[in-house]
C-alpha cells in the first residue's frame, strides 16, 4: 500500500498541489495516472494501427515497415502533446477524438483497399461523394469478410474506455513533461529522417517521395499510412504548394543511386498470341509492318517556344517550355487511314483478356485477333478506377489523384474527340448504361463534345437491374445514330462491373447456362457470364452495321478501364492457367481497333497502353492535333513504346522497370545504360506533372485556336 502511495505521488508531483489534491485514492491505479502509460498511449495506438494496417492490406511488413513504425511513433506523440497542453476536460475530448479518427481511418483503409484496390483519399469526400454508396453491398461483404482488422482498430479506443478515470487522468502536464514528450518525438523524427535518407535519393526512393514526388500507393507502401494522411490532408486544404514541373525542366538527370539491371531476364509472361491458344480461322494473315514515318505531315499546331516568350503566367509559362523542348511525331503509313470513317469507342467495365474465348465469345475473340492486334497492350489501373481510365482513353493524359475527369469538366477540352468530331461534322453521342450522373459524367462527357444520355436523363432500358444489360443498351441507342453518317459515339459499358457472383450480379445471373459446363469456380464462371452480355451486344452491334451496309467504314476501338479487381487474384489465376504477375501482367490486356473494311490483319508487338489510343485515333482519322500534347503516343509511329503504370513503374520495348523493387529487367537481348533508366524515371515525372498541370490551371484555353 506505501509503494501504492508513493508511485501515486511520484505521478502527481508534476501536475501541481491542486491536481495533488483533488485526486482520489483508490486501491488500483487508473490506466491514465500512470505516467509512462499517460505518455506513450496515444504513440502505441499510432504503431499498433499502423502495423494492423499492413497486416491487413500488404498481407505482411513490405519494404519500409521501419520508415513507417517511427513515423507513427512521430504522429502519436505530436498528437499526444496536444492532448497534454489544455484543461483535462479539453484534454480528455481531444484524447478520444484522436483514437477515434485513427480507428475510423483505419477501418476505411481496409475496406475501402479490400473493395477497390485503392487507398481512401479524403479528395474523394470532394469528388465521388456518395457515389461510393453504390457500392454498400460489397462494402458491407467486405466488413464482413474483414472484421477482425476493424476489431483490431477499435481495441485501443475500447481499452481507454474500459481504464478511463475522467478529468483526472488527463491532467495538463508542466512544460518539462511536455518538453520530454517533445523531445521523444523530435528523437523518432530524426531516426525516420536517418532511415529514409539512408535509402538513396534517387527518384521515387523513399527520401524523393516524402520530400518531393508524393504518390499514394508507393508513398503508403514505403513509408506508411500516416505519411499518407498527412499528405492527404495537405494537398485537399494547402494544394501542392509548388509547381513541380518547374523543378522537373531543370532536374539533373544523373542519378545518384543506381538501381540493379538483370541482364536477359523477360519480367513479363506473354499472354496468347493468335494462333497459339487457339488457330486462327483459314483466310486470316497476320503480317508485321514496319512502321516506317512519313514526314510529309508532322503532328504540330504551335510554336510552343513563342508562346513561352509571351506569357506572364509561371505556370503556363513552364508548360509551354515543356512542349517547346519536346520532338512532334511524323505521320506514317496509316495516317489518315480512316479519315471520313464512323467510330465507335467502348470503354468496357472491367474488360480482360480471360473474358475472351474462340468458342465461348467468337465476336470479341474474332475483334481481338484481326484488324489491328496489339500484342502488349497494357491497361493501368488508376486512382479513381473507372473514371480515371475513361480520362486516359478520351484525353491521352495520366490522370491526377481522385476523378481528373470531373475536374475537367470545367476545363477547354478542345482536343477531346467529341469535339473534335464534331468540329468535323460528325454526330458525336455518348451512352451509360447506369446513373447519368454517376462521377458527375452528366457534367464531363457534354464538356467531352457529346450529347449524352444515361440512366434518369434520356437513356431507357426494358430492364431494371444490377449491372444493367450491354446488350440491351446496344438495342436502344443504336437506331438513334446507325443512320446517321458520319458518327463518333462513345459508350462506358457497365455489365462486367463486380461483384462477380450469381447472386449479387443480375447479369452473371442471367448468363448462368451459358457458362455452366465450364471447369472453373463458381465466381469465375460468374464474372465470364456477365462479360458474355458484351458479347452479345458487340454482335449485334455487327450484324446491323453489317446489314445496314455500313460495316466497312465504321471502326470499334474497345479498351478496358481496368483489369477485374473485384475478382480475387486466384480466379484471375485460375481463368489464366497460371500465377498471373502482379507488377506488370495483371494489367496487360486487349486493345480492340477492328474495322471489316481491313483485308489484313496488323500485327504490333510494342509495348503500349491505354494513354496512348487518343493519338492513335487521331492519327488514324487525320485529326489536327499537336502530338506534343499527348503524354502517350501514336503506337503506329517509330517512336518507342513506353507504358506508365500508376505506381510509376513503367515497361519499354528494351526493359521493364519496377519502382517496388527498384530493379530494372530486361525484355530482349539488348542491354540498357543506367543513363537511360534516368532519363526514362524522369519522363515519368515529367508526364505526371504534366498531367497534373495541365488540368488544374486549365491549359488549353491558354492556347489559340488553330485556324
């Protein structure tokens, strides 16, 4: 009982005689007079959610995990401080908000990640909204399925409860308590500081990602979730506070780390080329093309230099010396290929190459191995999933952060295809076979040059349901345009949207026989049944261009938004017969440019993505464009192919690059200097802050109009 006295005295001799004496007696001591407890709680929750974080998401304690433990020790004990500084009362709300906002987080972390494939930002609360809501079902599942992470999260907040002695055990501190608090945390700063610094300073290298290019999933992976909330919070309410491509023209681009280069290693297992899986009908030729440039026209509208001199804008300014510096693309053999021709672009939901089989699905199948053949076409998955790769495919730019495209809603889309084919003659319509106002696209795809019509603004389908029918959306919009020549319309498909089971998807419901005598699982028996009614709609969509006679001029470009991320990685396996490789492979698929008119077929084997099927297109119709604008290229050019995932990773035709790792592995005998990985990391730099650039001071309307 003495040593009970004297330990509750040694705690109270530094609150004062008044907390001294107004301190109950009690035969336990209370969790929260125990000074070391009092001290160092709020910076063990920190580092216990952080490590419960990684668990849950990484599977385990990636690279990093040391950077990350001593930050959340940083956060805990900054935000300690301020719960020791005020009255008990104020001290005691601001306790239990902090646990509560770190519970909260945490918990949205793992189920928004488990959902999307994605870290929650608060950007969204300004972007998506209740959007998200559309998909409580699998939220919901996915609580379900991950309640002992959320459990876990909430232990810390229901222990404090549970010890809780009120005013009392939260005490404002003497400035010497709260100096050694602070000295703790200023100890564990400098020790993160050691530990990133102590990684190099190359680019996107833990110490180039705290202080200079932030990126939310290498970022979070590197140097863990309260770096990335601080981030979060400082870009939504300061902004970047920079222009970070002004630093960028002038970067030295030596690099001071060099990374390690494998030499006459593939980092990437092809996926079938045609006649391999499956033979190709007889009849069929497959032939290569040289590509070789035509320099009778050049790719180029403006005299960026001059520009440059004239304007007052910094920002502006340094874009305008970006493009300056930069080489317009030559035309080449296919220039103007289809100019005067009807297109027809799809973005399908969660398209992939494992939803295309010779027997099951003959019309993608015959789509995706005649006319145009891209055999390492990559589609990326970005940040907003969906509406990101929407952004890439229509605009030919990365997207930045949450929803780029209704951020542009308000910007000059000029270069856009609506408007462009509109400023053509062309009827220029898009559809959606869900909300219409679903990512604000009743506001960005009329800004695109499109009449537009979706769920609850013009857009009616005999079928009420979760998807909705590819299908039967093909049948209702078609009549409005198919006598219409010329005509560019734009779908965004939504039948292969997850969840992919028989009872959650009405689509995968609907197709169930078709698939039912397939040797797979049931959920991916279930997500090839629901992409069975793109099938279907792409046939019929043949069949009446073909009987109205108007087959030949009309080309179909279908790209995905993303790869299925709402199938679990061992379907995915299970439908590719093989562990499918998650830096690189998982994101490779089908890029469908198909027109009947082709008497043969084209085959390119560089490696391209989905940023680079605006400046293809407009190649291909003979569009005015200035190629310098585009962050992706014309894949039919001499220019070498170079695909940007959002990780910043990023494949060429000579290697393969994986910021995970660090590592560079070549993709063909030819070797590579590490100067040209330099140059290549910069590019990616370069082209993201381009990116980000162009749509937040809206570029475009700083241009003139071409005559």
């Amino acid at each position: 009982m003495d040593m009970e006295k004297n330990s509750e005295r040694g705690d109270l001799s530094q609150f004062g005689e008044e907390n001294k004496k107004s301190e109950p007696q009690k035969k336990h001591l209370p969790m929260g007079s125990l000074p070391v407890l009092r001290l160092c709680y709020f910076p063990i929750v920190c580092l216990f959610s952080e490590l419960v974080l990684r668990l849950c998401v990484y599977r385990g304690f990636p690279k990093g995990t040391v950077a990350a433990i001593l930050f959340s020790l940083v956060a805990g004990s900054a935000w300690n401080l301020l719960t020791l500084c005020f009255p008990a009362a104020v001290n005691r709300i601001l306790h239990y908000l902090g646990l509560a906002a770190v519970a909260l987080y945490g918990s949205v972390q793992i189920v928004y990640f488990t959902v999307f494939n994605r870290f929650f930002s608060i950007r969204l609360l300004f972007t998506v909204g209740t959007d998200v809501l559309e998909f409580k079902e699998q939220i919901v599942q996915t609580i379900g399925a991950r309640w002992y992470g959320i459990v876990l999260m909430l232990i810390p907040v229901l222990l404090r409860i549970v010890f809780d002695t009120g005013g009392a055990g939260f005490p404002k501190l003497s400035w010497k308590t709260l100096l050694m608090e602070a000295s703790a945390a200023l100890v564990c700063y400098l020790a993160f500081l050691g530990v990133i610094f102590a990684g190099g300073r190359a680019a996107y290298s833990s110490w180039d990602l705290f202080f200079h290019e932030w990126d939310s999933a290498l970022g979070t992976k590197r140097l863990g979730f309260f770096v990335a909330a601080g981030k979060d919070i400082k870009e939504v309410f300061l902004g970047s506070g920079t222009d970070e491509l002004e630093g960028l023209l002038s970067q030295n681009t030596k690099n001071p780390n060099p990374q390690k280069t494998k030499q006459n290693v593939s980092a990437i297992t092809p996926l079938p080329t045609p006649g391999t899986k499956d033979e190709i009908e007889p009849g069929d030729s497959t032939v290569s093309t040289s590509l070789t440039p035509a320099p009778v026209i050049v790719h180029e509208l403006y005299d960026f230099a001059e520009l440059a001199k004239n304007e007052e804008n910094a920002s502006i300014r340094n874009l305008h010396s970006y493009f300056a510096g930069l080489e317009p693309e030559a035309g080449n053999e296919y220039t103007g290929m289809f100019r005067g021709y009807n297109l027809i672009m799809i973005t399908a939901e969660g398209f992939s190459p494992w939803a295309v089989d010779k027997k099951l699905t003959p019309t993608l199948y015959r789509l995706t191995h005649s006319g145009f053949v891209f055999e390492n076409f990559y589609t990326p998955l970005w940040y907003t999933s969906t509406s990101d790769g929407e952004y890439v495919a229509c605009t030919g730019l990365l997207p930045d952060g949450a929803n780029s495209m209704t951020r542009s809603a308000k910007n000059d889309m000029r270069f856009a295809f609506g408007n462009q084919f509109a400023g053509e003659g062309y009827l220029t319509l898009a559809y959606h076979n869900h909300k219409y106002d679903y990512y604000h696209r009743d506001k960005s795809h009329p800004n695109l040059g499109y009449v537009y019509k979706g769920i609850g603004n013009g857009l009616e389908l005999p079928t009420t349901c979760w998807p909705r029918s590819d299908f039967e959306m093909m049948k209702a919009t078609l009549p409005e345009y198919i006598g219409n020549e010329p005509f560019h319309i734009y779908y965004m498909t939504v039948s292969g949207h997850m969840s992919y089971t028989f009872t959650d998807n009405s689509m995968s419901a609907r197709n169930r026989d078709v698939v039912k005598d397939l040797a797979y699982s049931d959920c991916a028996r279930a997500y090839l049944a629901c992409n069975y009614e793109l099938e279907k709609a792409l046939t019929y969509l043949l069949e009446e261009l073909k009987a109205k006679g108007i087959a030949e001029r009309t080309v179909i470009a279908l790209s995905a938004d993303h790869y299925p991320y709402g199938l679990d990685k061992q379907y995915i396996d299970e439908l590719a017969g093989h562990e499918v490789e998650e830096n690189f492979e998982l994101y490779k698929n089908y890029f469908i440019l198909w027109c009947d008119g082709m008497k043969e077929t084209i085959t390119v084997d560089k490696y391209c993505s989905s940023l680079d099927i605006a400046p293809t297109l407009a190649n291909l119709f003979g569009l005015s464009y200035d190629s310098r604008l585009y962050m992706g290229s014309d894949i039919l050019s001499d220019k070498e192919g170079f695909v940007i995932f959002d990780n910043k990773s990023f494949l060429t035709d000579r290697v393969a690059y994986n910021t995970g790792t660090g590592e560079a592995e070549l993709l063909g005998r030819e070797t590579v200097t590490q100067e040209y990985l330099d140059e290549k990391l910069r590019e990616v730099k370069q082209k993201f802050a381009v990116s980000k650039s162009i749509l937040t001071n809206d570029y475009f309307s700083y241009l003139p109009v071409p005559e």
